[in-house]
C-alpha cells in the first residue's frame, strides 16, 4: 500500500531564511504524527507546507485523493465580527458542494451544541473555539487532521478533552494526525510516531523509542528528561 | 480583506483623478470615476502582494496621491460637485446603467458571499479549504470599488465610502449575527439615501452631505438607543 504522505529532501526558504531544511520522513494510513521542537523551528512552516500553502523546494507527496483537515494554531479573528461558527461551518459546506446533512452530522460528532454555533466567535470560550475549528476541519470528510498546537492557551481538562476527542475521531473516523506540540506526555501518550524538528529532522520514530535524553539535549538544547510513571492497576 | 473595509471610506478618493480627467475630456464624468476606481483597486491589490505593506497603508498612499492629483485636475467650477455629489439630473440612461451594475453586484456577492465569509474570518483557513485568497482578495476590491461607483454620482468622492462604513457601524449596535447584519445595514443604506434625498431636495441641500448626515444621525441614534438598553446583550 501506498505512504499516505512521502517527504523527501523538503527545504523551505523564507524571506531569505532557510526555516526548513532537507527534512525527509514518511507517514503510513491511520499514523499519528506529533511535530516537537522549540520555538522558531520551523514546525508551523512545515505545516504550512504540507497543506501547500508556503513555497517549498523538494518533494511533499500525499496518497492520490487525499483529503487534508486544517486547525491552525491561532487566527486573528475580529471579536467584533458577526459572525458564528454556524455561519462558517454552512459557508465551507456550500463552497465545497457538500450534503446540507454535514454540518450538522459533524456537529453531532464533535459536540457542538446548536447554542455555541450560533454564538459570535467572538464570544466563544477558548475551548468551545477548539472545537469548533476542528468541526471545520472534519467538513469534507479529510483522510488527515493536522493541527498545529491545538491546545495552546487552553486549560489542561480542556486539554485533555481536546486530546480525548482526537482519539475518538480516530476511532470513530479512521483519521490521521498530525499534530505539532509543545507537550510532551501528551505525544507520548497519543502518538505513534514523532517527529523531531529544529530546522532539520533531528529524530523520526515511535516515542518511546526516539524521545531519549540525548535527542531531546540534541533537541532544545537543555537537559530534559521524560519521566514514565507505570501505575499499578 | 477585513481591513478593505475599513479603508472603505478612503477607496471612493481615487475616483477623482478619473471625474476630473474625463470633465477635461468632456466625456461623462463617470466613465473616468470607473476607470480609475478599477484601476486603483488593481493597483492596491498589485502593490500590497509586491510591497508587503498591509492594506490602509496602501489605500492611504494611493488615496491621498488620487486627490492630490484630482484637486489639480479637476475644473475648478465642478470640484465641489466631484467632491461631495450633485451634478446634473439623472438621466434615463445613466438610472439604467447604475441599475445593471447594481443587479450585477448584487448577483456577484450572491455568487461570491461563501468565500468572502471564509476569507473574512481567516485567509490562512481559506487557503487551506483550497480557495484562492489573492483571487477572493481581487474580486472583492472589484465588487467594493463598483459599490463606490453607484453612490458617486450624488454622494461625490469625499463621501461616497461613507455609505459602506456608517450603515454596517449602525447595524454592528444591533446584532451580532450574519444575516440581521447584512439586513439591517442594507435597510439603514437605502433609508439614509431616500430620507437624505428628499431633505435635500425640500431644504435645498447638497444631496452627499444630506444623505451622509442622516445616516450619521442613525449611528448617533442607535448610540443612545443601545446606551439606555445597555443591561441587554446585542442579539
């Protein structure tokens, strides 16, 4: 079977600054993929490349009709804007020559109640707004999610709600992930399969085996550890 | 997209140059306001992509540079006309023609509403939903220049931009939601334009100002109104 995603010799030059650099890796159907590394990596850049949205040198190829989801990190909206998520959501769904049925089978999945559709964005709490842009991403019916910091600025019940609702997503829907984060118990605990970025790929494998001291030291610079806890049942 | 709007009222500045050079020319003055309305909302399109300035800074280079240039341009005795509305009666033809732009701008936001939305609240989500933001970008400083374009005539171009900025102000007091917005900005526009008008014509004021300061007298009006409501939340 083919990768869903093949990534070879990927650079990304931006303003004259080389932010990506000769980053290659692969993703197999139903991975999770978190993407860590510290601040001004290039994590959003990559990201940004993947959907295609920045120029980039090197091959990014997905699996023929791939469909991708997109949760940015932060969106600059107006809270004077009047506007709902409903109106968003109905917005992609016509623009995307979607069933009328999507939104609200989407809805249904997230956990949108008709109340926080109807709501400016403006007026949203952090959390209902996550999840709202993640039922903005699933219109369309994606094969892929990436998100890129889901949970910033979110309080840690949010967080793990948040996390919760990506594993059933994935049970429910079949989904793949990739998720940059800056957390990482939560990769640990939710991914298959990280990626360690600093400009270039400086580590690519299952958690366990590649989140050692050395590649995190490698990685940000400092000493870092990832203490397991194993509780008895 | 969003700060377009906010550059709105200065937008209609650059139909002078066109108004003053067509005057010149002796060919309707209208003409002249068309070719430079499109032509500088090209060229703030062209120069935000190639600058990477942000839009009001762009609008206020080419605006202020557009009125410098039609203040010098246009005939004296027809400045005050080109600035603030009121040439000649409306004719037959030109009653049509700004009926078929209308229809027709009106039948483009129909067709383009879904992704000026999208667009709106994010360009990166619209980007990643597979629309073309530069093209949504383009296509909608076409339609708000050609918005400008039917108010010219009897607004002029210091006040045309008025009518997009103070009717959706007013609206803002009221609701929060899309479609109330859009109805109540649309209604606020054409009561502005008919109560302004008639005052204008049974006061003998310039027909711009009228209607401009009726629809200020709303926003000042809604202010109040809401001010004394102020306990209830806007709906």
């Amino acid at each position: 079977m083919k990768p869903l995603l093949t990534v070879k010799d990927l650079t990304v030059v931006l303003d004259g600054k080389t932010v990506v650099s000769s980053l290659s890796f692969q993703l197999e159907r139903g991975d999770n993929l978190a993407i860590i590394g510290p601040n001004g990596s290039g994590k959003t850049v990559l990201v940004r490349a993947l959907l295609g949205i920045v120029p980039h040198r090197g091959q990014i190829v997905w699996v023929p009709g791939a469909k991708l989801g997109y949760v940015p990190q932060k969106i600059d909206a107006d809270r004077h804007l009047p506007l709902s998520f409903g109106d968003l959501l109905q917005a992609k769904e016509r623009v995307l020559h979607l069933p009328p049925t999507e939104v609200r089978s989407v809805s249904e999945i997230i956990g949108l109640s008709k109340e926080v559709l109807e709501t400016p964005v403006g007026r949203l709490s952090g959390g209902q707004f996550q999840k709202a842009l993640i039922a903005y991403a699933l219109l369309g019916s994606p094969d892929v999610l990436i998100m890129d910091e889901p949970t910033a600025s979110l309080d840690q019940l949010t967080e793990e709600r948040v996390y919760e609702l990506m594993r059933r997503l994935q049970e429910k829907l079949g989904l793949s992930f990739i998720v940059v984060s800056h957390d990482l118990s939560m990769v640990y605990r939710y991914a298959n399969k990280v990626l360690c970025l600093n400009q270039q790929g400086l580590c690519f494998g299952p958690p366990h085996e590649v989140l050692t001291p050395q590649a995190l030291q490698a990685l940000y610079g400092e000493h870092h550890q990832l203490y397991q806890h194993h509780h008895l049942p | 997209m969003r700060r377009m709007s906010l550059a709105g009222d200065a937008v209609s500045h650059i139909a002078l140059p066109g108004l003053g050079i067509a005057l010149l020319l002796g060919i309707h003055p209208l003409v002249g306001a068309a070719i430079t309305l499109l032509l500088g909302a090209v060229l703030i399109w062209r120069l935000e992509r190639q600058t990477g300035l942000d839009t009001q800074t762009v609008v206020g280079v080419v605006f202020t540079a557009s009125l410098a240039l039609g203040g010098l341009l246009t005939p004296s005795e027809d400045l005050i006309a080109a600035l603030f509305g009121g040439f000649r009666g409306l004719s037959t033809l030109e009653f049509v023609l700004a009926l078929g732009l209308t229809v027709a701008i009106l039948i483009a936001l129909r067709h383009w509403k879904d992704q000026f939305i999208l667009n709106l609240f994010s360009s990166e989500l619209a980007s990643a939903t597979g629309l073309n933001r530069s093209r949504i970008d383009l296509v909608f400083s076409l339609i708000f220049t050609m918005t400008i374009l039917v108010g010219l005539r009897f607004l002029g171009t210091l006040l045309a931009g008025a009518l997009v900025v103070i009717p959706a102000a007013v609206a803002r007091q009221w609701t929060s939601r899309l479609s109330p917005f859009l109805g109540i900005s649309a209604l606020i526009s054409i009561g502005s334009v008919a109560f302004g008008m008639a005052l204008a014509a049974n006061l003998r004021l310039s027909q711009g100002p009228a209607v401009v300061a009726v629809a200020a007298g709303a926003f000042v009006f809604s202010l109040l109104v809401r001010g004394r409501l102020q306990t209830l939340p806007t709906p």
